[in-house]
C-alpha cells in the first residue's frame, strides 16, 4: 500500500473512531399514558433538557402507553437497570420505598397549590433522599392528579352512592384501605388492563385524574363521572442508579435540573386538562357530576384515618395538613 493509502486509511479509522465515541447514549424512558399527555410533556421536557445540557451526549427513546409494562414492573426494570427511566404515578411506589406511602392518603391535600408546595418542601424532598437504598435515583416528583371516580352504573354525589360498586384501584393498600370505607369493592389491577375490564364489565368504575381519563378514553367506556377528587396522584421521575453512578457530577445537576423543569411543564399539563378537559369529556358523552357531598367522604374515612395515624404518626400527618 502506498503512504498515501495508509495515511487515508489511518484517518478514516480515526474519523470512525471518534464518530463512533460521539454516539449518544440513549434512555430508555417509559410511561402509561400518550406522548401527548401530562406524562408525555413532561418526559419529553425532560428528555430534551438533557440532550441541550449534555451537548447530545444522552438521548431518549420514548415508550408511551404502558408499552414497557405496568408502572411496578417498570420500576422493577429500573431497580434491574433493563430500562432507564419511568415516570410514574406513586401507586405502586410505596411497595418499593415505604416512606412514600403516606402522601397517598385519601383526603390529605386541600388543593394542587397545597400538594405542590409539600411534594417541593422539606417533607417531599426528605422522601426522595429515601430511594437510593432501594436501588432507584428519584430525580424529581411529578404530577398525576386529583383522582375523579368514574363508573358504568351511576352518579357519585356522597360514599353510599358509590357503595358495592366494584372499582378498579392501584396496587396501592393505603388508597384500598380507605375505599373500603367508601363501601367500594376494591379491585388491584395494573392499568394496562384497564380499558379491557372496563369494556367487558369485569369492574364497574375506576378512579384516575382528569389528563388519565381523557389520554386512555375512558369515555367510550364509562358513562358516569363524578369529580370527587378524593386523593392526590404524585408522580415521579425515577432514573436507574445503572445510569446515575456512571454520570459525572456535572451531568447529575443537567438530570436534576431537567426533572424539575419536567415537573413544572407536567403540572402545567394537569392544569390545562383540569381547565379544559371536562368540557371534552362532557362533550364525549360522559355526565359529569361536579357537586360531591366531600364532608361526607371524609366523615365515611374517619376508621381508616385511625390506621393511617397508627401506621405513618398523627403528628407526621399533621405536619402535611399544616403546610400552608
Ligand atoms: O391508575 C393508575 O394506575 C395511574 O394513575 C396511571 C394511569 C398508570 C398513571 O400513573
């Protein structure tokens, strides 16, 4: 070969070389609604801030619609490191990270500004320094919702409406414990089987907030529902420590800071669809009960509240009720 040829040669391998050590890292992130939704806008919020932050060097492959599985396998998958990120509601969170379990207490939150302002206060930053020794990074809380009863069977106005009816629930005993005293049937399922349970009868309603019940059409399936608001959903934006432990400390504060602002476009998200997505779900033919009788509720709670007392302190639920 002459020196001309080698000299070529070197510097193609070269330029391959180095083409080949820009090839970005890419995420593999998963959620159980569409692109389009809040757990779409956000993941995609996210996704694109650290692909900016980190000139390119991670991507993301999105994976919308539970297309990784149900969120308890998901979040399996990240404690494994076979995938790389979930965002994901807290339902079954708390079967991982005990200490979760206490914002998803019925009746808890007043309002979004009272949910949010604990989720991003000392008591919702102290629960995310809890995972690590769970084998999952929690970059950020999200936002799934205000969670509204829906049903095939009648309008919810107080518990006794809502009594012997058979609803599906998360894998999720604090919210099962206190449905039971709703009168609810309670059925744990995985979301992906939602749709098909609700289309064959096998339940008669479910509980999930308003961007959930417009994303997965809920209305084609369901004629009743009631805007009980009867728990708040917090999300989460969790990372394999597979990924983690091998970002520099520079590209830790890119993730964290993505996440946030992943939180805020999310949040955004569970406004809009709040504000405009009852009008859409009227339109679509559901009837929308939106007067509840939630002092009845909340009475209706009173035995599962001395559990949760027992269980998670009353003086720790206080410090939740008192945050102003
Ligand atoms: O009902 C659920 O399981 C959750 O709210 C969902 C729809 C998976 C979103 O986090």
């Amino acid at each position: 070969m002459k020196l001309g040829h080698i000299a070529a040669a070197c510097l193609s391998l070269a330029l391959g070389t180095s083409a080949l050590a820009q090839q970005p890292t890419v995420l593999k992130i998963g959620y159980a609604t569409s692109k389009e939704s809040h757990y779409g806008v956000g993941s995609t919020v996210f996704c694109d801030e650290v692909e900016k932050g980190t000139q390119g060097r991670f991507k993301c492959q999105h994976f919308a619609n539970s297309a990784l599985g149900g969120e308890r396998e998901q979040i399996e998958a990240i404690q494994l490191g076979t995938q790389d990120l979930v965002n994901t509601s807290t339902g079954p969170v708390g079967n991982f990270v005990p200490e979760v379990k206490i914002v998803d207490i019925p009746f808890l939150f007043r309002d979004y500004d009272h949910a949010r302002k604990v989720m991003d206060g000392p008591i919702g930053q102290d629960i995310l320094t809890k995972f690590p020794s769970k084998g999952i990074i929690a970059l950020a809380w999200t936002e799934n919702g205000f969670r509204h009863m829906t049903n095939s069977k009648r309008d919810i106005v107080k518990p006794s409406d809502a009594a012997g009816l058979k609803m599906r629930t998360m894998e999720n005993k604090v919210h099962m414990d206190g449905y039971r005293t709703f009168g609810i049937l309670p059925t744990p399922m995985a979301f992906p089987e939602l749709f098909g349970a609700l289309q064959q009868g096998t339940v008669d309603g479910q509980e999930n907030p308003i961007p959930v019940i417009l994303a997965s059409k809920f209305s084609q399936v369901q004629k009743h529902l009631s805007l009980t608001g009867h728990v708040y959903s917090p999300a989460l934006l969790l990372l394999s420590p597979k990924v983690w432990n091998k970002l520099s400390d520079a590209d830790k504060k890119v993730f964290v800071d993505a996440a946030k602002k992943a939180a805020v476009a999310q949040r955004k998200k569970v406004n809009d669809d709040e504000n405009n997505g009852i009008a859409q779900l009227e339109k679509d033919g559901m009837k929308v009960t939106k007067v509840v009788d939630g002092a009845a509720f909340r009475e209706a709670l009173k035995p599962a509240y001395a559990g949760y007392a027992k269980e998670f302190g009353a003086d720790n639920i206080k410090k939740i009720t008192d945050v102003q």
